[in-house]
C-alpha cells in the first residue's frame, strides 16, 4: 500500500494497470513561449430512492442558481445548465488525465453490477455502459438530470448516498465508482462502511477525487495569486462549517483501508491550471483545467459563502470576479493533485 506521486503526476506503485507516468515530485517546466494557447494544436432496491414526481423536479432558486429539491440544503452545489456543462468539461479532463480511460482499478473484466455514486449529469455512467455492454450500470444523485435515452444497460436513480442503502444481498455490486464527492459527504467512515456492505467479495470501489486546493513549484501563488490563496481557504472553512468538508481527496486512502479494504492504491496526478507548462499534454490539460477552475468558482463560493460564512452576495461576488481574474493571469503557474484510489473487498473466504 505504498504510495509515490508523479507528473501529470501518477502515484507509481510499482506494476499497474496502465503504464507509469513520470515522476510527480519533478517540478514541472514553464513555457516561457509568450502566447501558450496557441500552441496547442428509479431503482427499486433503495427505500430512499424516488420517483421522477414534480416535487422533485421543483427546483429551488438562490442568488440566480438552481439547487436540487430532494433532500434540500443538502448539498452545496447547483444542478442548473451551467453546472451540468462544467461537470461534463470536468469529465473530459478526468478521461484526458488516464489516456482516455475511464477508472485506475484493475478489473480484468466487465463487472456484471456497477454503482456509480454521484452521477451528475450521468456522462460516466453512460461511457461505462458503452464500453461495458455486458455489465448493468446504476448511476444514482440528488437531482434528475440525467438525459432520458441512455445505453440500455445503464439507468438512473434519483437518492441520497448518506442514507441508508437497501440493496438486497442479491443486488450486490462489483464495482463501486464515485466521483468529485467532497463537499457531499458529513460521514465518509459510514459511507465506506455502506460501500463495503454492497460491494460483493472480490469487488473493486474506486474514489476519482481532486483537491481542492492550489500549488506551485515557483512560488508564483504566494506572488501574484493571493485572492486564489484565500479563497481556497475560505471554500474550505466554510464547507467545514456547513458540515462536509470540500478538501477531502488526500483522504480517501486511509478511509479506504480503514474500511477494510485490501490492495488499496492512490494513484495521484499533478494537474495545471493553464496552459504555461511545456509539456504538450499538460498544456492541453491545462488549457481544460483552467476553463474549468473559472467555471467553479461560483458553484464553489456562492451557496457556502453566503449561507456557512453569513457573506454578502455583493461581497462574494467581488471576491469571485478577483480569483477568475487571478486563474487568468498567466504568471500564475499553479496546479492541483487528482486522486485515483482504489481498493479491493477481499475473497470470501472459501
């Protein structure tokens, strides 16, 4: 259960799945090319689940956002156009991460139950159907916003991960996927302690997570991106304060093994905002990332700063033009780690 990061940067833990990436402590090299950009070329086994009725499609609105209805003030985020969008740009830069793949553990082989957590706009579940034919996908989240016609393996389930799951012992899964939960979740030790009772013997569960905080190797951050620097610090106070942490990626291994799980990896990946490093995949993930960085700073500011921190929305939103501004200043050369982790329920015993 070692663990070493590298550059895009992947934990290297000797053999894996996919091929090792460089060295994630390197630091990595700024272009120095002045114009950068233009380089680059309902189910039913859960009593909490709920049908589509309109009571749960009857938004609820603040500060010029959509927020889920089920389960309302749950969770932080919005479920409007814009989110959705930004959750779909986030999955495109998670898939460019892994060489276009879609998950870090070791399966050897379609697994006939998946569970992905979270499914937001459902995009990760869909892909997995279609590269999976033969596995039978459940995608569940607070909010129906998942396109009606999907792969005929894959469905959608409106319900809360933090209540209790009440799959049958016969509906248990192989693979358990989630993704970009911090801020979701108030217990993770009983969430894990869910995943493990419904994940079968042998089944993988796999945490994609990023932190939500910002680096640099150059020391430009303390520089010229000081707003960057306490609004992170704010985002996170905050979501502390609302009861579920944002900042939890760097986390998930210790939970996973605590948990029980066995073969338990963290396969971490140094990600850019920008397009300043020479790399050409980096810069190309760059360039996503910081589309991406500017697209959640509002989803990320305004509900946890206004509702936790007792924030003006004038306030905040001149705190949020300031780090957009900042996330555009190419002398800021900062970066965040992505988490792969991923852990196996060990064999029943025989």
């Amino acid at each position: 259960m070692s663990e070493s990061v590298d550059n895009l940067g992947q934990a290297n833990h000797g053999a894996s799945a996919l091929d090792a990436a460089p060295n994630l402590n390197a630091q990595l090299q700024v272009d120095t090319f002045d114009d950068n950009d233009s380089a680059l070329g309902l189910d039913n086994a859960s009593t909490t689940s709920a049908s589509l009725t309109s009571s749960i499609q009857n938004y609820k609105y603040e500060n010029g956002r959509r927020y889920h209805a089920y389960r309302e003030g749950n969770y932080p985020l919005p479920n409007d156009e814009p989110e959705q969008d930004r959750q779909d740009l986030l999955h495109h830069i998670f898939r460019l991460i892994l060489d276009g793949k879609l998950l870090r553990a070791p399966l050897g082989h379609a697994p006939p139950r998946v569970l992905d957590i979270g499914t937001g706009t459902g995009i990760w579940a869909m892909d997995f159907a279609d590269e999976f034919p033969e596995s039978s996908v459940i995608g569940t989240d607070l909010s129906p916003i998942q396109p009606t016609w999907v792969p005929p393996n894959c469905k959608f389930v409106v319900d809360d991960a933090e209540s209790e799951w009440t799959y049958r012992p016969e509906e248990t899964f192989d693979y358990i996927h989630w993704r970009g939960l911090g801020g979701s979740i108030a217990d993770w030790p009983k969430y894990y302690r869910q995943v493990w009772n419904h994940l079968a013997p042998g089944g993988w569960c796999e945490a994609q997570e990023y932190e939500a905080w910002l680096r640099s190797d150059d020391d430009s951050i303390n520089q010229t991106g000081k707003t960057l620097l306490q609004w992170i610090e704010l985002v996170d106070e905050a979501s502390m304060k609302f009861g579920k942490k944002v900042n939890i990626a760097g986390l998930q291994k210790q939970y996973m093994i605590e948990a029980g799980f066995v073969d338990v990896r963290d396969d971490v990946y140094k990600v850019p905002v920008g397009t300043w490093p020479k790399d050409p995949k980096l810069k190309e993930i760059g360039l996503f990332e910081r589309e991406h960085m500017v697209a959640a700073v509002e989803p990320f500011t305004l509900a946890l700063l206004t509702r936790a921190l007792g924030w003006s929305v004038d306030s905040t939103q001149v705190l949020m033009a300031n780090v957009r501004k900042e996330f555009l200043d190419k002398r800021n050369h900062v970066y965040s780690y992505f988490h792969f982790v991923y852990g196996k329920k060990p064999e029943a015993p025989t």
